[in-house]
C-alpha cells in the first residue's frame, strides 16, 4: 500500500472508532501543557474520538474539537463532553478570524496540506497564538516493539518524525521541540485495538486486517520479552513541536 492509500484509509477513521478509543494512548499531560502554555481559547483540529482533546479541556478553558469524520466526531462528543464540535478539516477550519490562542493538530499533521493548513491556522490564531503539533510514537529501539512496527507496519508520522522532517509554512517561523520517553500499560487486546486503529489496518481486506492482528497476538505469546504476561509496558516517545504566529 502506498502513502496515497494510507492516506485516502485516514478519510475511514471512523470505521474503527472505537478501537482508536480503547487502543490509542493518551497524550502526557507535561507534554500537553509545554504545547499550549496558558492558551484559554483552543482549537483542537483533526481530534478524531478526542484523545488529545480530553487533555484540553480544563476550568477557564474553551475548547472546540474539529475532525472530518462524523463517526470519529459522534464518539468523541460522547467521551469528552466538556468540547464542543465541529466538523471541518484543517484546510477548512469552520472558525472565525483570530478567535483562538492555540490550534493543536494530534497524531493530524502529516494528514494536512502544510501550506493551505498553515494559511488557515494562522487566520484563527489571535497575534502570539501557539500552532501545535504532537504524536505519541511507539519506541522501536526496544526489540519487541521493533518487531510489533514490522507486523503492523511504521506510519508516514513515524518516518517524518524521525528524519526530523516536520514542517509548516509562513507566516510561521522555526519549530521548537520536545520529546518525553514513558511507557503505558496494556492488555493484550488493547495492544490488538491499537493495530486495529492504524490507517494501513483500517483499509485491508477483513482476511488480510485478522491476519495482522493475530500476528500481533502471536507475537506478544511467542516474544521473550512479552511471552506468559497479561499485560505489556509499551514503550512511547512522544513528540511535540510549537510556533507562534506573527
């Protein structure tokens, strides 16, 4: 499957909601706050079932979540309540000039077209706002993890990421950065409903998408580091970068 597929399969997020509930992890909150410093108006674009979202919100706090897929958007009306909705894409931010502090684009970036999403970012962000940009990405130097990335394939994120290749347009300047290394706990089957929610998976045919995810069962029963354990340490980097508008 080529990045265009890959790409075209995030438009069918939605399929798969509710595995990207249970399998998705949170973002930390350290993380979180370096992203948006003390930003009370916030965008949260691409928020799919409001991972990042859920993060967001807070006394003080006015939130709105914009994602393309009305699936996506139902589910994450229903776990983060406190956010309102909006369906729009980041090229197409369904917000008015300068109403925000902070747009923040979750695990969403590499889905944009940089120069139409920069343009619209900047055009709601108030003078000093923050444009955001953060992925949890699973921490291959680990040699099971390694393993789990060639059975569930790595992502065009992954590859931007680690070529340090993140990019926006003007009017935006050079990017900070900041990464943090943790590890989450998790059953196996919530490891299964985080494959289940990755693009690739998503647009398999259903005997093609069984096979990747017994794979996965397979591995984590067969692996040294994993075989005998009810729950697995999933080792994540997550990645953040900021910039400010004009």
């Amino acid at each position: 499957m080529t990045d265009r597929d890959e790409a075209l399969a995030g438009r069918r997020f939605g399929d798969a909601a509710d595995a990207y509930v249970a399998g998705r992890p949170d973002y930390p909150r350290e993380v979180v706050d370096w992203l948006i410093g003390d930003a009370r108006a916030i965008a949260d674009v691409g928020a799919g079932t409001g991972k990042l979202t859920a993060a967001l919100v807070g006394p003080d706090r006015d939130v709105v979540a914009v994602e393309p897929d009305a699936g996506m958007l139902a589910a994450l009306a229903r776990e983060v309540p406190a956010a309102r909705t909006e369906q729009g894409t980041a090229e197409a931010l369904p917000l008015a000039d300068a109403s925000v502090d902070a747009v923040v684009y979750g695990q969403a970036w590499h889905w944009v077209e940089e120069p139409q999403a920069s343009a619209e970012a900047a055009r709601v962000l108030r003078p000093g706002g923050v444009l955001g940009l953060v992925w949890n990405v699973r921490d291959s130097s680990v040699d099971w993890v390694d393993e789990l990335g060639r059975v569930i394939r790595g992502s065009a994120a992954e590859r931007m990421i680690e070529s340090d290749s993140v990019r926006v347009d003007p009017p935006f300047g050079p990017l900070e950065r900041r990464d943090l290394r943790w590890t989450r706990a998790m059953t196996v089957e919530e490891l299964v409903a985080m494959a289940a929610s990755r693009s690739y998976v998503i647009a398999l045919p259903p005997e093609e998408r069984a096979a990747v995810l017994d794979g996965v069962r397979a591995l984590i029963a067969t692996h040294p580091a994993t075989r005998g354990r009810e729950r697995v340490d999933l080792p994540y980097v997550t990645s953040a970068f900021r910039t400010r508008r004009p």
